[in-house]
C-alpha cells in the first residue's frame, strides 16, 4: 500500500515539480493536502510579447511555430524547476508557476525572482542561437518576454472537476500576478513585481519601485517595482526622488534627473522615456 501511494504521488506531481521534490513528496505524502489549502504562495506569469505577431509571420509553417515554442518553453521550465517552482499550466506561449507549495518553502519570493532572472538569460541563450541560425539575409527571430510575480494568499490543491483536475492555485494575488504580467509593457521592463514580493525580495536584491496602478478589476493602486542589479544606494535615492515628484505632480519631463537616471541605470531607459511621454501627454 506505502508503494502504491508512492507511485500515486509520483505520477501526480512528475510534471510540476523537479525529480528533487517529487522524490520528497513520494516519501512524505502526508505533506500533500488534497482537495486545497490557503498559503501564502509568490506566483509567477511569463508570456511571449508580440507573439500573434510572430504567429501571423509562420501561419503557413505551423510545425515551425510548435519547434519554436517548445525551445522556449523548455529551457524556461528547466529554469523554474531548478529553483524549486511548482509549473501550474502552460497557456499557450505562456507560462504560469508558483512557490511554496505542495512542499513549504520560506524564501518563495526569492526563489521567484532567481527563476525569472534565470530566464531571461535562457532567452538570450536561445536569440543567440535563433540569430546563428538565420540565413543570409534573412532577419533573425528575436523572442522578448514579460515576466510578473505576485505573492500573498492563495488557496491551492486538485482543482477542477469530477472529469478532470489539476493540481493550481486561485485567489486575488494570483489574478494580480498574471495582471502584472501583461503591465510589463507598459513600464518597458521585462519583470514586475508586485508589493508584497517587492518587500519579500529587498533583503536579497535591488528593487526599485515603478509606479503606483489600478489595475483592472482593483479599487485599490498598488506599487510595483522591477529588479534592477546595477543600481546602487545613490542612484535609487534619485530615482526615488524622481518618483515622488511624479507622485506629487511636480515633474517635468524636461527634468535633468532624467538623463542622469538613465546614464546610471540603462535597462530602465525605456521606462523613463515612457515616464517623460506620461508627462507630454497629461
């Protein structure tokens, strides 16, 4: 009977979790609650950016499209698992995971925030590769994603129906989570966090907040704010300093502080030109 639990448990969780916390489920079954229980999970939604666009281009070379998704979606998934994330489901060219649970881990959010920063870095391993293997003349496929990650309290367990059921999560942070995701283009940074995971990652790495939103369906604004490893203590209290002037209503776009912030802090160059458009435009 212990084996056959076993086996039940492996064959569950193979295709969520890394051989590692498969192996630890099987011999501590009792770990797995069935049926859902609240914990404070981070969640994390990765989706492909401009992908009907990229659809469209290989309509007439399907096989070609479905070889494309799974050279991304692999690497991407090796990256989640090897930080000790749960895969919820595919969507498409989406991705959708989450930490903490079947099996309890503390540093969720960070271990989050290290699977997105590791895929990114699969990404550009792949657009090295899709650029090698272009023709001459040809322009090579180039793959961009935006990555959000939320935490707080979620129900998770076997959801679904007598037909079919999966092992996911539900609740507000995980509908924030996916919402963050889909703002990435609008701040022109490849990963959102949203407050909680913000706070739960200062500790370990260079946060810096972004703005203050509304999202769809929220009566509240919540801030968000991005990962930036180059910032140091100096050039974030400008930033801050900038931001709160935005906040107050008393920035122009024609404020020096700008070009300073993004000589210091390149990868937020988009975001500021954005910031500077808000600004023309209001």
């Amino acid at each position: 009977a212990e084996r056959r639990q076993r086996r039940a448990v492996t064959r569950a969780f193979a295709q969520y979790l890394s051989p590692v916390l498969v192996e630890r489920l099987a011999a501590e079954p009792a770990r797995l609650r069935l049926g859902g229980e609240r914990k404070t999970l981070s969640i994390l939604f990765s989706d492909v950016r401009g992908f009907t666009t990229i659809s469209e281009k290989l309509k007439d070379e399907p096989e070609r499209l479905t070889r494309l998704m799974h050279r991304l979606l692999n690497p991407l998934s090796a990256v989640v698992l090897a930080r000790g994330g749960t895969i919820d489901k595919y969507i498409g060219d989406a991705i959708m995971a989450f930490w903490n649970a079947p099996l309890d881990d503390p540093d969720h959010a960070l271990h989050a925030i290290e699977a997105a920063l590791g895929m990114l870095k699969a990404l550009d391993a792949l657009n090295a590769e899709l650029a090698t293997e272009a023709g001459a003349g040809e322009e090579p496929m180039r793959l961009a994603i935006g990555i959000g990650i939320n935490s707080g309290d979620c129900v998770v367990g076997n959801m679904g129906s007598e037909y079919r059921f999966d092992y996911s999560a539900l609740g507000d942070a995980v509908n924030l989570g996916a919402r963050l995701e889909g703002e990435t283009k609008n701040y022109d940074v490849p990963i959102l966090l949203g407050e909680f995971t913000a706070e739960l990652a200062s500790t370990r790495f260079r946060v810096v907040e972004l703005d203050r939103i509304r999202v769809k369906g929220k009566t509240l604004p919540t801030r968000v704010s991005t990962i930036v490893p180059e910032a140091d203590d100096a050039t974030i209290a400008v930033h801050d300093g900038l931001l709160e002037d935005f906040y107050a209503g008393k920035l122009s776009m024609a404020d020096a502080r700008f070009a300073r912030l993004t000589g210091s802090l390149p990868t937020l160059a988009g975001y500021y030109r954005k910031l500077q458009e808000r600004l023309a435009a209001s």
